[in-house]
C-alpha cells in the first residue's frame, strides 16, 4: 500500500505516505464547492507533474554529472467541463545556467517530456512544456 487518505469533513482529506510518515492536505477547489485553502487533487496531478519531471531530469543528470539545483517549474492547470477534468497543464521549466552542448539539453528535455507521470495522463489531457535554459 502506498497511502491512506482519510476524508476529514468540509471536503477535506489527509493524504498520509505510509512509507515516510509524511501528510498532504487537500480541498476542493473554489470553483467547485471548496475553500481552495490547500492543494485541490486536480492540483496534485499538475503538480505531481512539475515534481516528476525535475526528478527524473535530476537523476539523468547526475549520470552526466550536471548539477541542476535551482531548476523550476512553474505548473498551470486548465480545468474544463462536461466531462470537468484537467484538459491542459502548461509547464515552464526554467533551468539554471549551464555550459551545455545542444545534444545534452536535448536529452535531459526529453527524459522531462518522457517521465512516468507524463506517460500516466490521458492523451486527451494537453501539455504545454517550455524549457528556459537561463
């Protein structure tokens, strides 16, 4: 098992990580009932995106000994209706100056564009990831 969540009241849930111990709360969104005082679960996904692209870009990176700390990515998630769903998550990585070779950029953007979270989404979810190599 990887986790528990536990609905609290408010439509609010306590996320916990059986392996670290460690919680995420959730609400619903403002523009579906919610308070929007904590990561909604639609967030997560957008987010969860972002995070596994700067981990997976990490971990190649490190076997080509890069350093990428201080990347960024800056997540935006476009909800749509009828189905609601996530439609679209545009994701600007912005990555720290390096003296890198085009082959090298190349690679490490694709290892973002190919992680596991971006392989597990809908086709019918659009993305829209930019990369800014300062």
């Amino acid at each position: 098992m990887t986790a528990t969540v536990t609905y609290e009241s408010n439509l609010r849930t306590t996320c916990l990580h059986l392996q670290s111990g460690s919680t995420i709360e959730t609400d619903a969104p403002t523009d579906n009932k919610g308070k929007g005082e904590r990561f909604s679960p639609t967030d997560l996904i957008a987010t969860g995106l972002g995070a596994c692209m700067l981990t997976t870009m990490g971990i190649k990176a490190a076997s080509m000994e890069i350093v990428l700390d201080g990347a960024k990515v800056e997540v935006t998630k476009v909800m749509v209706t009828d189905p609601r769903r996530i439609g679209k998550i545009i994701a600007h990585v912005t990555l720290p100056a390096l003296a890198l070779d085009d082959k090298s950029k190349e690679l490490l953007e694709k290892v973002a564009r190919t992680c596991p979270v971006e392989r597990s989404l809908h086709p019918d979810v659009e993305l829209a990831i930019t990369f800014d190599w300062q």
